[in-house]
C-alpha cells in the first residue's frame, strides 16, 4: 500500500497515516507551487476556494482526498480500525477544530506569520507576504507584527494554550476523549509541530515548561501512538498559516 | 424516585431526566429569589460565583447538582443507561457549548435581553434590569436594545441559526452525533423553547420557517425522545439570560 501526500507543515497527514499503520511516501510542495501541484493531479480546493495541503492520494482506490479532516474521515471509512473520528462525534470534532482555532491561533495571528515568513525560503518570501497581507487586511509587512503586538500576541498564545490545558484537564484521562485516543490530539499536536519549527529558541523552550510540561508530553504520546517522530526541533517543515 | 428541579427557562434538567425515565417534582424559583434559594439548600454556585438554576436534589443519593451540564454528567455517572454525554465526549460536548454559544448566542445577547424583559413579572424587572446591565457595560436600559441594533440582532440570530443548520446537515443523521441522541441536542431545543416564550409571535413563525422547517422538527423530536412536552407556545417561564 503506498501513499502519497503533500503535506504542510501540521503534519496532520503524516499522524492520521501512522496511527492507521498505512505505509506512505511524502511529497513536499513549496508553498508558490501549492495551487499548480493541486490542479495538476486534480485534487479539489478546499474552504474559500483555496488549495491546500495536506492531500492524500490512495492508490487502492484512486481517492483523491483534500483538507486534513476530509482525509481523516476518509481513512476511518476506508480502513475502519482504529478510528481517528469516534462514531457520532465527526461534527463535535469540526466544532473542536474551530474552537481550537479562535481560542489558540486566531489571538496569536500575526506573530505567528512574522515568524514563518522568518523560516520562508527565499523564493517563496514574497507570494507568502502578498497572500497573507490581502489575508489581514494590511498593506505592510511592518504593520503586521511590530515588537509591542508581537508581545501581546505571544502573551495571547499561551493564554489561549492555558484553555486548552484546561480541557485537558476535565477530560478524566491522557486525550481529550479520556482515555479515548482521536483526530482531536492530532490536532493540537500539529499546531507544537509546526511551532517548533517556526518559533525563536527561547519562545519554544518556555510552551515546553508550561502546565506542567503537559506540551512535550503530549507530543510524545501522540508520536508514540502513531508510530511516528514528528516535532523533533528545527525539522525542516513548510508552513502555510 | 422522587427529584425536585429548579428550573430555569432553559429546561435542559426536565429533558436530561425525561430522557432518563426518572421521575421529578419541579419547583419554580423567580429570578430575584435565586441566590438566596440556592443558598438556603446549600446548592454550590456556578461560573463566575453566581447562583443559577437549574438545580437538581436527588433523594436517592442526597446530591445536589447545579449546571445543566455537571447535571448531564451526574445523571450518567449515578443512572447510566441512555447516555446523555456519550464516553469520551466530555470536553467535544463542553465546547460544543462554547461554540453554540458563541455563534448564536452572543450575537443577539441584546435582542434576547429586550424581549426576556418584555416577559418578566413586576418584581423581577428591576432585579433584571440592575443586573443585566452590569453585564452588558451599559448604564441605561434604552441602549441595549434600540430598534437598530434589534435588527442587526435579529439577522445575527437567523445568521447563527443557519451555522448550526449547517452542522446537522453534516451529522449524517438526525442528531448532532449522527444516530446517536445526545446533549448537544438538548441544548440546541432549550433555546427553541426559551424563544418560544420571549419572542414575538412573527419572530417566533419566521423561526419556523427556517432551514426547511429543521426547527419545529428538532424540537418535536427530543420532546419524543425525552417524553416531554416542553416548549409550546406561550408556555408560562422564568428566564434567566
């Protein structure tokens, strides 16, 4: 069985794929290549009529599946055991993602595009400052993220990785489903992955003694749940925030 | 088995215990008589300090439960059969709180503060007033809700009604959880039966007419899966946004 995935930086392909125990090769894109690739193998645009990645081709079945959660719930019909998505909860996990996403990635934005552009290679700098000034609504790239909003954003991330520890918490066991493993873990864990490629040594070093270590400890558990060794610092990752 | 239920308009407690085949007493509590209610039967408060109902006192183990959801949770864990907050969905059910909330909620907090007043008796309307506006940040009742921002509330409403349309149609079933009734029903239909008593009589039919009529269906359906009758119109009850 052999996949191919173009995979951005949360990885979240990669987890999905390991936990199910399905072999794959990767594929890297380039982020100024996303909407050419995608529209050469005829994979379809995801929200708001963008390309994105990660996209999975299954060459058991020909499937061509966009969007990180699209392919979770492909791969749960697919191949059945072990399901990412338990029965029932795939509109409580949409839910969960967008909650995730306004409570963590939506206060910290701009402090975390100043520090991917930092990570960009060079012939991609430019088409990730034009798409993601139009994105903000700003003309300049030094209006983004200047030292004193830098600040408040970074004071927004860990506020908001403080909610999250909290659910952690209440949820009685090791994921956020108990002791129930899901697409939900998955996806926090995408969001440390691709932190600890984009942010600054000392940034990376303080999430990692917050609540308790619970951020380092998670991403082990979830590598070791499947089967994989993602996250490890400075690895080479696109990112498309 | 015998429960007495103070009940807020909400009603999520009668349908969690209707569901559950468990009998119960419920006894009304007007708004300004709450806190001290509350605090002569030794209930805890809930977020934030406050005293809120519902409350539930069971006489089969002597607890006493505040918050829907810590009642949801306590029912299952004391009378398991029929799940309310199937295993492993805690947290996904806590946040589809927040984010039901937050889409439908918070957007038309004022309109639903201006017609919960039109329905209050004499003497909880100062006590309404007082601490609704403290709430808000206003410091006069005829700038929470003039007939502009009634409007543009009203839209936001109907707006937040087609995002959770748009969850169901994705459940792939009846439910928020596909074919498994759950929670997150309930607490969709305790709006619909709160609008059902503040609401004006073309609101409350343009309600209806929404969504291909998912409303009147949805609220048919958990009064039969819970064997209630709650919610129809004009129904005498206290609220308590």
């Amino acid at each position: 069985m052999l996949y191919y995935l173009m995979a951005c930086s949360v990885e979240c392909g990669r987890f999905c794929l390991g936990y199910k125990g399905l072999p794959h090769e990767v594929i890297w894109v380039e982020m100024h290549d996303i909407a050419a690739t995608m529209k050469s193998i005829g994979a379809s645009p995801t929200g708001g009529g963008r390309y994105t990645v990660p996209v999975i081709k299954d060459p058991n079945t020909g499937a061509l599946v966009s969007d990180s959660h699209a392919i979770a719930k492909y791969l749960d019909e697919t191949y059945p055991d072990k399901p990412l998505i338990p029965r029932g909860t795939h509109v409580l996990m949409q839910n969960f993602e967008s909650l995730f996403s306004s409570v963590v990635l939506k206060p910290s934005l701009r402090l975390l595009m100043a520090r991917t552009l930092e990570i960009q290679k060079d012939n991609s700098r430019e088409f990730f400052i034009k798409t993601r000034l139009r994105m903000i609504g700003e003309t300049s790239w030094s209006d983004v993220a200047p030292e004193d909003k830098i600040q408040v954003q970074w004071a927004a991330l860990k506020n908001g990785l403080g909610v999250v520890d909290g659910w952690y918490q209440k949820s009685e066991g090791r994921w956020i489903m108990g002791d129930i493993f899901s697409f939900a873990d998955i996806i926090v864990v995408c969001w440390l992955v691709w932190w600890n490629a984009i942010l600054k040594e000392e940034e990376r070093q303080e999430i990692y003694t917050l609540h308790e270590g619970r951020w380092g400890r998670l991403l082990r558990d979830v590598n070791s749940e499947c089967n994989t060794d993602l996250g490890s610092v400075g690895e080479r990752i696109q990112s498309l925030l």
